[in-house]
C-alpha cells in the first residue's frame, strides 16, 4: 500500500558539480513525493495497517525510497536517509519502523537510501532532517565548516569484514600491500577505514589502490572479474560471498572484539546524524526519533537473531544471493556490535578521531564535543525507552 519511488543509485563520488546537482535536485524531488504520499495516504494506510518496508523497496541490492507504514497527523514527520537499505549494520531503522516504536513515540519517519556519502550529500543540502550513517563524517564535516553531530550512536564497531578472494593471499593487514581493494565508494567510511586498517600495518597509501565497487551483486562481481582481491563490506554480502566459496573472512571489523583486534580498541559507526541548528530547533522531534531507536537497541539486546529476522520486511533476509539461514547466522555472529543503550562509548569518539588523523583526513584539532551528544540517549532511558 505504500507508495514507491525509486532512486537511483551513484555510480560514483567524483561528479562535477554540475552533475552532482542535478542530482540533488532529482532526489529532492523523490523524496518530496515520497512525503507528500505519505501525507495523502493516511486514509489508506490506516486501512490496510502497517506496510511492510519491502513493499516500497527492491531487495538488499538495489535502493528505494519508502514511506512510513503509518501516519498520524498530529505527529511531526521526519525525513531520514539510510546508508545501506538492508545492510545488517543499519537494521535498526527499518525495525524500530516494523516494531512500531516510531509512532509509539509520536513521529512519523519517512525512510529513505542510496548509499552513505549520498545521504551526507542529502542532509547537507536539507533534502533530509537525518542521515543514518558513520559518526566519523561528523568529523570530517567539521574541517569543512559544516556542523553536524551523532544524536544516537547504534553500533560500537563497524560491522564490516575485509572479505578476500581465495587466492588473494591475504589474511593480515600486513597482506594489503599491492592489492586492489575494493570499497563502497571512495571517500566512504569504508574507504577511510581501509587506509588505517593499512596505515596501522606500516603501508604506505601509494603501496595499494582503493576501488569503488557498491555492495551486494555489483560488488560480488567485481571480485568474480578480478578487479579487486578484496573488499571492505557487511553483510548480507558477506554471507553471499561465504556461500559462494569466493571469499573468506581475512580481518574482522564486525564485532566489537574483532575491531578491538584490527584497530585497538572500539570504532563507533552506525548512529544518527543531523545538523546541529536543526537539532537545537527541533529537540522534541529528535527526541522522539531517539527514543524510538533506543527502544529498539534494547529490543535487538533482549532478543535473539531468529526474533530480529523474523521482524524484518523477509526481502531483507532472504534473497537470490542470501538465505534466512545465512542470515540469521551471520547476524548471530556480528549481533555484538549493536549498542544497547545508543550512547557514544566512552573512547570511541577519541579512537575514530585518531584514525582519521593517521589517514591524514582530519588535523587532529577538532571539537569533539561538537559531534556527537549522549543526552538524548540518556532522557530515553527516562522516557522509558529501556523497560
């Protein structure tokens, strides 16, 4: 029932300017229709009840545009943008939707993706109120003038595996050298942690080369091609990559001990981000969106794998590369990176900082303070968010 609108996917970060925005102006114009049906159908929506997500979207490898499953007029509504539509590390959005908590805590969200950097590009230009993606582009955006903070932090690891094709011989960082290494888009948190991953072991950036190869079957087959040896993904493609036997787990950034391993100590990702002047005029919206997801959070930690799975639109966890079984097996395995309580953990802003710093994308001087806030976090577990 609800309404589709479907968006493109970007082929790639280096657009001209000219490019880029039209672009902006056509994904304005998506997401304003994908609003303005949600405002028009709350006659039908209350008729057919809660709509499935999947309903309004393709599977993990593609990119849709889908509206809220409910509406209630007397709420605010807010439109955010996902990072990855059905990537484990970004589930949370779309189950607070299916679990109900966002109009259990009076807002109406509009959930939208593309890809990370593109809904950096559609908060900045106000296209959306939220963005659900890594915390580091909070910082990144800060040496750019640009204030923008994390309201909600989701995960304390990246919940991505450096997956590597079976004769890459790759199974260390140190192994990086001369490899073609395969990540979401350039100038993505994927491609930021790859260079500290490599920076870490003593590589030189000019010692291996980064490619942008998307997610799901566009990046399955450039591995299959021999484009790259390995890639810095999540799953489901992990899983579809183990099933397939084309590539195995070389460094694990999915659980919060494999992160702790790889980069020394926990690498907060996934949270909410949304410019600070719209926050500080919209607190009791934020708040709203915040509970509903530390809700969530403490839903995902009381629950197990088979329980989120089977909350979740079935498109999600079950496709042509990826069987429910995987699924829920992988989420089983990587189910630690998830936070319980959506609060920043106590380093964790410090040791993105640092390796930002050592891939020489950050100066090292900025106000941390600035990029994140733990109190809406913290009044949701007085909202009740955590009974």
């Amino acid at each position: 029932m609800a309404s589709r609108v479907a968006i493109r996917r970007r082929q790639h970060l280096t657009t001209s300017p000219t490019t880029r925005k039209g672009k902006r102006t056509t994904m304005n114009r998506r997401i304003a229709l994908a609003a303005a049906a949600l405002l028009t159908a709350t006659p039908a929506l209350a008729a057919c009840g809660s709509s499935s997500p999947s309903s309004a979207s393709s599977n993990a490898f593609g990119a849709s545009v889908s509206a809220a499953p409910t509406y209630n007029a007397s709420f605010p509504t807010v439109k955010l943008m996902i990072g990855g539509w059905d990537k484990q590390i970004y589930l949370p959005y779309t189950l607070a939707q299916k679990l109900g908590f966002y109009q259990k805590y009076g807002v109406n969200v509009v959930l939208s993706t593309e890809g990370s950097v593109s809904a950096e590009d559609a908060l900045l230009a106000g296209d959306v109120q939220m963005s659900g993606a890594w915390y580091n582009h909070t910082i990144q955006l800060q040496d750019k003038g640009k204030s923008v903070e994390d309201v909600v932090q989701l995960s304390g690891a990246p919940g991505e595996r450096i997956m590597c094709g079976t004769n890459s011989g790759v199974h260390s960082p140190a192994d990086i050298k001369g490899k073609k290494m395969g990540v979401t888009d350039i100038g993505s948190g994927t491609d930021t942690l790859t260079q500290f991953i490599a920076a870490k072991a003593g590589i030189k950036r000019s010692d291996y080369k980064t490619i942008g190869v998307g997610a799901g079957a566009p990046a399955i087959a450039q591995l299959q091609r021999g484009n790259i040896d390995c890639m810095m993904t999540t799953q489901p493609t992990v899983g579809a990559l183990e099933s397939q036997g084309l590539a195995y787990s070389a460094i694990d950034l999915a659980t919060v001990q494999g992160a702790q391993a790889a980069i020394g100590d926990q690498w907060p990702a996934a949270g909410v981000l949304a410019k600070t002047d719209w926050v500080n005029s919209n607190k009791a919206t934020v708040q709203k969106v915040v509970d509903a997801l530390v809700a969530t959070m403490h839903w995902i930690h009381t629950h197990n794998a088979t329980d989120i799975a089977n909350a979740l639109p079935q498109s999600f966890v079950q496709n042509p590369l990826v069987t429910k079984a995987d699924y829920i097996k992988s989420l089983t395995q990587d189910y630690g990176q998830f936070l319980p309580d959506g609060l920043m953990p106590a380093s964790g802003a410090q040791n993105v900082l640092k390796s930002l710093v050592l891939v020489k994308v950050a100066t090292g001087n900025e106000d941390l303070s600035k990029t994140y806030t733990n109190d809406f976090a913290t009044q949701a577990a007085k909202d009740g968010a955590l009974n």
